[in-house]
DNA sequence: ATATATTTTCAATAATTTTCGAAAATTCGA
DNA sequence: TCGAATTTTCGAAAATTATTGAAAATATAT
C-alpha cells in the first residue's frame, strides 16, 4: 500500500471510529490528519487535503484545542497560524480520558448523590429497588473514577509495563 | 425528592449520557427504567411510562436484548412478552465493555496492522511519522485490548478490592 | 379454522446534527 | 490609519439519525 492511500485510510478510520465515541467526523478527521503530519499545517492545508468548508474547519479545530489535544503553532515571519497535534499516544489518551472524566463521569456521579437521597418507605419494593440500583452504580462509578485518575498521573511505561505483570 | 421524580431524573440522564457513548436516548432510557423496575414489564408498560411509539420501542428492546443487556421472560399463563435487565451493574459493565471491543477496538487494531505494512522509504520524513504513529497507536491499543479482556474476566469484588489496594 | 392478541417491519416524517459559505470581525504590515 | 490577509461567526442547506404509525406477520386461544 502506498503512502497516500494509506494516510486516506488512517483519516477516515479514525473520523469513523471518533462518531462511536461522540466525537463529530470532521474532528476526528483533522485531529488523525495532524497526528500523521510531521509538520504543523494551517487552516487552508487542511481544508485542501480533507475537502471541508472553512467554517468547519475553523470551529473544529477549535475544539480540538478545547481539549488539549492540538495547539496554535507560531512559525517566525509567517502570517498566518499552523497548527500541531500532541504526538505522544499516551499523553493524547490521557487527556481524553481526563476530559470524559469531567465531563461525564462526575456529573453523573454528582447526580447519582442526589437520586440516593429519594424519600419513601424502604418497605416499598420500587424504593427499595431503585435505591439498591443508584447505589451500586455510584460505587462502581466512583471505583472507576479512582482507577482513571490513578491512570491519569501514571507514566506510559509504567502501564504498559506493571500492568501487564500485574495482569499476569 | 420523591420516587417518582427520582426515577423520572435516572431514566432521562441515563438518556443523555448514553448519547455520549454512542447509544441512542431511547436504547439508554428503555435500559434505564428496566434496570429500576422491580418486576418484568411489557413492551406496553414501556412505550406508556417513556411516551415512545411501539416500532421504536420494539426496535430499541431488540437491540438491548442483542447487546446482552436484556432479556425475555415468560410469565407463566401471561400471554405478552416481558423483559427484564441484568441488575448486578458489574456484570453491565463488563458486557458493554466486551461488545464494543469487538465491534470497535479489534477492527481498529486490524486495519492498524494493515497499515504499518506502509510501503516507502524509512528516510522520507512522512514515511517515518506514519509509521511510527501508526505502531505506537497499535501498541497501546493492544495493551488495552489484553486489559479489558482481564478485566471482562475478572470478577467485581476483584477489581474493587485488590485494584484498589495496587493503586496505592 | 377463525378470530383475536401481540410482535415486527418499514416507508414516511420529524428531529437533530453537521456542514457550508458568505459576511463580519480581527489582525497585522506598510 | 488603511487595506489586504486571515480568522471567526452564524443562518441556511444538507446529511444523518431517530421516531412514528399503520400494515403485515406471527402466535395463541377457542
């Protein structure tokens, strides 16, 4: 397989694979075109090489610097603005993870605080139920987030290394 | 907060947090008021209590029951259908996990062995990042291939327990 | 076998999300 | 300060996804 073609694949895979994880294509199709570009790019390259709209480039590479993964790059004597991808794996998986977090785990977690605190006799059988179910969800929810912030400060290395011993 | 409210609150985030990962708000509230609801229900008791249409709650009840969240019970002289949830939310946790592996992590990993097999010289600087994008994505992907499968394995009371102790 | 209850399908419609593109705003050099 | 280059905004159009509802299929009782 051939370079370019390979690349074209590498986009679009991931543009797919990013729409299962709430992830909009277009963003996920500049964040891959980024990752596999040894040099920053600006709006206009990316809007050539992945057939999009300015607009729509503009505003998803913006999010994409909301979260951490890609930043402005300033090249001396050029007008206009490059732009650059974190190229470590690891530390882009962290900051995902990191964000999620944020944004989904705890406040569900917040919620699932509140919904615990249901009035009603625990004698009934839907009190009783739903009580039981907001519970064990809050627990496994707050395991979960320990285990990823734990994952959020370890070091790649460490992962992939004692973990795996760890895992037999 | 009163039960009823409550319940309300459960299904309708459970909703909108499963738009999050893919699912669709129906799928996620059809889970939701399942997996509170002490007794098995019918497609009717569902399309009543979420005001949703019959086609679109048969549809969601097929497709949770495919996902393995969900099953079909027979009451013994009923003529309906019922369906319930699987409530012990590890279990939960570890079927969705092992689902979307298959229908996501693996082809991922598939085509990413495709494409490291990239032909061009190693001297070309797109060439090297490419490739070397592409084997770290792999190598990562990998170890959270053989995590999860640890972890679809293993039982609750493990993770809580002897994870937690590990994690300092 | 027929009537009735129940489930499933699917084409049409609705709702939502994404994308475009032109206009407005901003930046920067001369 | 002016004007060209560049970025950002945002309403409209397009594309995608979800939902409906009625008809068809299936299952069950009598």
């Amino acid at each position: 397989m051939k370079l370019i073609e390979a690349r074209q694949q590498f986009i679009s895979s991931w543009g797919a694979f990013g729409t299962h994880w709430g992830i909009n294509r277009t963003m996920a199709q500049i964040h891959a075109l980024l990752l596999i570009s040894a040099d920053p790019l600006t709006q206009d390259d990316m809007m050539e090489q992945l057939n999009i709209s300015r607009g729509n480039t503009n505003m998803n590479i913006r999010e994409l610097i909301n979260w951490g993964l890609v930043e402005r790059v300033l090249l001396s004597g050029e007008r206009k603005e490059y732009f650059t991808a974190e190229k470590d794996i690891w530390k882009v998986v962290k900051r995902i993870v990191k964000e999620r977090k944020k944004r989904e785990l705890e406040p569900m977690l917040q919620l699932l605080d509140k919904l615990e605190e249901v009035e009603g006799d625990k004698r009934d059988k839907n009190v009783r139920i739903f009580v039981d179910m907001v519970s064990s969800i809050k627990k496994l929810g707050r395991q979960a987030d320990k285990t990823l912030d734990m994952m959020i400060k370890a070091e790649e290395s460490w992962f992939v290394g004692t973990m795996m011993k760890f895992f037999k």
